[in-house]
C-alpha cells in the first residue's frame, strides 16, 4: 500500500508540474492578446475620432463654400424686378424695341452675375425677354425651362435643382413671381451651373485620394460629388414607380438615374456611418470607409464626406503589435519575477546558506557601492573633459575654417602689398621731384590699402579668438556682413553671386562670434556644393516666426539625395573627398545655435538645398 500511495504522490506531481506551465502560458497568451485586442481597438477609435472631426471641419468648409456660391444669386431676380425696362414688358408693352431694350438689359446683368442665363416669361409660358436672346435660337432652348419653374412655384420654391439633359451639367435655377394688385403677371428665372465648383471638388480629391465630396438632394439623388462615376445616381435602391417619376421630373439625365450601390454597415455615434462604395471603376472597395453628412436645410439637400479608412486601420494594426509586445514584455518580466520568488523562497528555507549569502550580499554591497562612486567620480570627469574637449572642437573647427581662407586671404593681403610698395616708391620719387599734391594723393591710397587690411586682419582676429557665451542683442546683418568679407576671396574666385534679404533693425539674442562661425559654416558648404553648378548663387534671408528671427542660407547647386540629407548632422559624415573635410562642420553649428536655444534644419525648396535656424528675439527689440 505504501508503494502505490508513493506512486500515487509521484503522478501527482508530475501532473502539476505539466499543469502549472500550461495554465501559466494560456495566462500570458490571453494577457498579450487582449492588450493587442485594447491597443487596437483605442487607436481605431482615436483615429475615427480625428478623422469624424476633420470631417465635421471639411463639411462645415464645404457647405459653407456652396451656400455663400448660391447666395450671391438669390437676390438677383428681385433687383431684376424693380428694373423700369423689365416692369415695362410685364405690364404689357410688347412692342419690338421693348424687348429689344429688355433683352440687352438681361444679357448686361448675365454677364456682371456671371451667371448662365436670365429670362422672363408671361403667365401662359411664353418667353418674354432671355438673356441668350443674341443667339438666335436659345430662346428656344429656354423655352422648356418655365415648366419647371412653374412647378416649382407651385411647390412653394424660389430655387431648385435641374440638370442638362444633353450635356449633364450641373444646373440650379432661382425663379419668383411677378405680381401686381394680386395679378399674375409671370416669373423671372435665373439659370446658373455648379460645375466650377464641382470641378474644385473633383481637383482636390485626385490630390487627396483620402476623402470623396457627395451632395444629395431631396429625392436623393446625387447631384455633385467629387468622384464623376457616382453622379446622378441615387444613394437607395429604386423600385420601377420611383425611377418612373424621377425620369418624368427632368430634372436629371434619364440613362444615369441608376443606384450608387453604397451599403451601411454600421451606424456609429455623432451620426457617422461605416459604408462600403464603389471605386471609379465600378468595383466595391473592401475597407470600409466614415461617412458624416450634414443638411443644406436651405435647399433640402444633404452634404455627404466619405472618408478613407485604411490609414486608420494601418495605424490600429500598428498599435495592435505593439500593444502585445508590450504586454509579451511584462508578461516575461513577470515570469522572470515568479521565478526570481520562487528562488529566494528555495534561500529562505536554507537559513544557514541564507545568512552566509546576505553577509556576501552586504560586502558586495559595500564593495559596488565603492565602485559605483569612483565611476561616479570618473564619470563626472569625463563628462568636464567632454565639455572641455567641445569647446576645444568649436575652437578646432573655426581655425580649420581659417585654414581653408588662409590660401585666399593671403591672395587679398598680398594685392594690397604689392600696391603699398608701388605707391611707396613712387611717393618718394615724387617728393623728390617736388611734386607734393601728387605725393599726398599717393599717400591717401596708401591709407585707404592699409585701412582694407586692417578689416580683414580685423575681422581674422575677431573669428579666431575663443570667446565664452555670452548672450547679447546683435545684429544679424551686421554678422553676414563680416562673413561676406572673410569670404569675399571665395565667392570673386569662384564667381558665386551673394543675395542678402536680411533688414538692418533685426536684433537677436545670442554671441556673435558663434554666429558668425555657423554662418561661415553653412555658407563654405554651400559655395563647395556649388563648385560645379552653372548658376551660383548665395542666399541669406531671415524672416519673423512669431517672438523668433529665422535665418536661411540657401544654393543653387544640383539635388542631394534623401538618403545623404539623413545623415547631414552625423559626426565625421562628409560627401567631400577624403582631406577636404572632416565632417564636423554642421555638428559643430547644430550645437551652437541649440546653445542659443534654436534648432537647425536641413531642407530642399525647388530642389535647392538650404539650412534653416532660428534664434531668439531681445524683448523689447523693436524688431519690424
């Protein structure tokens, strides 16, 4: 019996250790799939969200866009109205030169309406007076158009919607009644087209291809959109009556009046639906998209945004493996915890190796703990050995820019040089010859070379010297000024043209030698990329960004690569050939104007490269 009870005990536990891993990792599973499930459904809903507000702004934009178009027509019959040759043909005067007169007045206010077409007719719906009158026949063309308005004063409307029945055109016409003493004496219609602003539509959503623009009107039936398949098409299925009477309106094409073959499959808050339509080419899309409506009560029309979704889904998708990384990462963490508790439950029970491992555990304690201060320490040197060796950097990376003018600059000083000693001899000569007027204009010229060497040894001093931050108002244009002279040799020997926007007012808060050791960075690497480009031009401009001066150094020479813009502001990156650079320039410059707390930026305008910084402006600088 005691051998059975043991194997017995035996299979017990067997059987609970098998158990224990298995519902440990049916935990974890079920823990990373409902964080990924979470994640997933957050980032679909907060992605729906700003896609439903983006939505309501463009519906809003949108509507606001049609009804201003439609307004400025509304009134227009009712100015027609009170016009002397109009009342004329009304009250009865039908004689030729009054129709005449009635007709140019029409097609005067046609043309400064911008509208299609102007016309009056009587109340047995003959055609008084057209604003197409000039063409001969169109006022047989306009001569169909009372039924319609006669319908529509019945109905109570001064506007309604109707479309060309050869060409499609998107047509929308106001009529009102003329009245006299409660007589009536006819109408005046006014006929003008949608499609300009339809073809807006249809513009911007070839460039977005995120959103499509639908306008429905009463009988719902699509009358603008942005996609021109879905045109005149009806958003509901159509049974054999209701197709009848929309074909008997005219109001629209007959062969188009077809269902759109839109289907809702869900009806979320706010009045947002999930939909399923067509693309261009007839074929059902299989990501849903948002559709948000909001009413023309005006007109009795519906405005429709349908929005594309994938993005969103993408994004959900996305957070979803992330969210279950996460969770598989604190799942782990936990297991390895479990683990680590298990193991020190295993040390509590041995007392003795306990007590033997806590007194190891303290000495190693003390022992890290004297490690960790002399890395601290070491640390704390190194990060003042650093910030020494930066500055030795900055330094080291203006006297390699000084290197690289010396050639130039000695070419500058030289020139003068040479006229120094002309004109020096040529001084004594003339003293000689007592000839002093003409001695004394040789000494002038002698000044004024010496006063040129003195700016540039003046301005080699200055941008040499190692100065400490020292934040101040300075003026930018002063600072490109100084770096035009530094460069001067370069951009006469390499023909580089120099364009500098920047006013004279502008202060801003930062150390001008800094600034002008960024300045002669950027500008020594734009004048290099140009060196085989047929145009060379340097900009300088700066413009306000709020309470911030933004400078831009801009080239015109040939197109950098994606690939090389991403690695601009790594150390010891250059495109230079091997000598010519090392690739600490823009490094160099990026930490300066962060210094100044601003940012540099690389960027392409035209395919031209341009670095962008911006610096802080003094308060109270008076910058325009």
């Amino acid at each position: 019996m005691q051998a059975v009870d043991g194997e017995s005990q035996e299979h017990k536990g067997r059987w609970r250790r098998f158990i224990g891993p298995l519902a440990l990792g049916i935990v974890m599973l079920l823990s990373v799939l409902g964080a990924a499930f979470g994640t997933y459904s957050a980032s679909l809903r907060s992605g729906m969200a700003q896609i439903d507000d983006m939505a309501i702004h463009q519906l809003d934009l949108y509507a606001s866009t049609l009804e201003s178009e439609l307004a400025r027509y509304a009134d227009l019959p009712g100015l027609l109205e009170v016009d002397r040759d109009i009342q004329s043909l009304f009250e009865g005067d039908r004689r030729p030169q009054a129709r005449a007169a009635a007709n140019r007045k029409l097609a005067s206010f046609n043309v400064m309406a911008s509208s299609m077409a102007i016309f009056l007719v009587d109340p047995r719906g003959a055609v008084l007076a057209s604003s197409d009158a000039y063409r001969g026949d169109a006022s047989a063309e306009v001569r169909t158009m009372p039924l319609f308005l006669a319908q529509a004063l019945r109905d109570g409307k001064t506007g309604f919607f109707a479309a060309d029945p050869f060409t499609g055109m998107a047509d929308y016409y106001f009529a009102q009644r003329v009245e006299r003493e409660g007589r009536f004496l006819g109408l005046i219609g006014v006929q003008i087209s949608l499609d300009p602003l339809e073809a807006t539509w249809v513009a911007m959503s070839l460039r977005s291809q995120s959103e499509e623009i639908l306008v429905i009107d009463d009988n719902g039936v699509v009358i603008m959109t942005s996609v021109p398949q879905w045109k005149y098409r009806t958003i509901s299925l159509l049974t054999p009556a209701e197709r009848q009477v929309l074909e008997a309106s005219g109001q629209y094409p007959p062969q188009t009046i077809e269902p759109l073959g839109m289907k809702v499959l869900k009806v979320l808050d706010r009045g947002v639906s999930m939909v399923q339509l067509p693309e261009s080419k007839g074929e059902p899309k299989a990501t849903p998209r948002s559709a948000q409506e909001r009413p023309l009560s005006q007109f009795g029309w519906r405005f429709m945004i349908v929005s594309d979704l994938s993005e969103v889904a993408n994004d959900a998708v996305f957070a979803a493996w992330s969210g279950g990384a996460i969770a598989g990462f604190f799942c782990l963490l936990a297991l390895y915890l479990l683990q680590r508790r298990r193991a020190m439950r295993q040390l509590f029970d041995a007392r003795n190796a306990l007590q033997q491992a806590n007194d190891t555990l303290e000495a190693a304690v003390v022992q890290r703990t004297s490690e960790l201060r002399a890395a601290n320490d070491t640390l704390i040197g190194e990060m003042q050995e650093r910030q020494r060796a930066e500055e030795e950097l900055l330094q080291a990376g203006k006297l390699a820019v000084l290197g690289q003018m010396s050639v130039g600059v000695a070419h500058e000083i030289n020139q003068p040089l040479t006229a120094l000693r002309a004109l020096s001899t040529n001084t004594a000569l003339l003293l000689n010859k007592g000839r002093i007027p003409e001695a004394v204009d040789n000494l002038k010229a002698i000044g004024d070379v010496a006063a040129r060497m003195g700016r540039i040894t003046a301005q080699l001093k200055s941008f040499a010297r190692k100065t400490h931050v020292l934040h101040s108002a300075v003026s930018p244009r002063a600072a490109i000024a100084n770096v035009c002279v530094l460069l001067e040799h370069r951009t006469t020997a390499e023909q580089v043209q120099v364009k500098v926007d920047v006013a004279e007012d502008l202060r801003v808060l930062c150390d001008l030698n800094r600034l002008e050791q960024v300045l002669i960075n950027l500008a020594t690497n734009a004048i290099d990329a140009m060196a085989g480009a047929e145009v060379r031009v340097l900009s300088i401009s700066a413009h306000l960004c709020g309470d911030r001066l933004c400078l831009r150094v801009a080239d015109t020479g040939p197109e950098v690569p994606d690939a090389v813009m991403a690695r601009m502001f790594e150390p010891f990156f250059s495109t230079k050939p091997a000598g010519e650079g090392l690739g600490l320039g823009l490094v160099i410059s990026s930490s300066i104007v962060r210094e100044f707390g601003g940012k540099l930026r690389v960027g392409k305008a035209e395919s031209a490269l341009f670095f962008e910084f911006d610096l802080p402006i003094p308060k109270g600088a008076g910058n325009v």
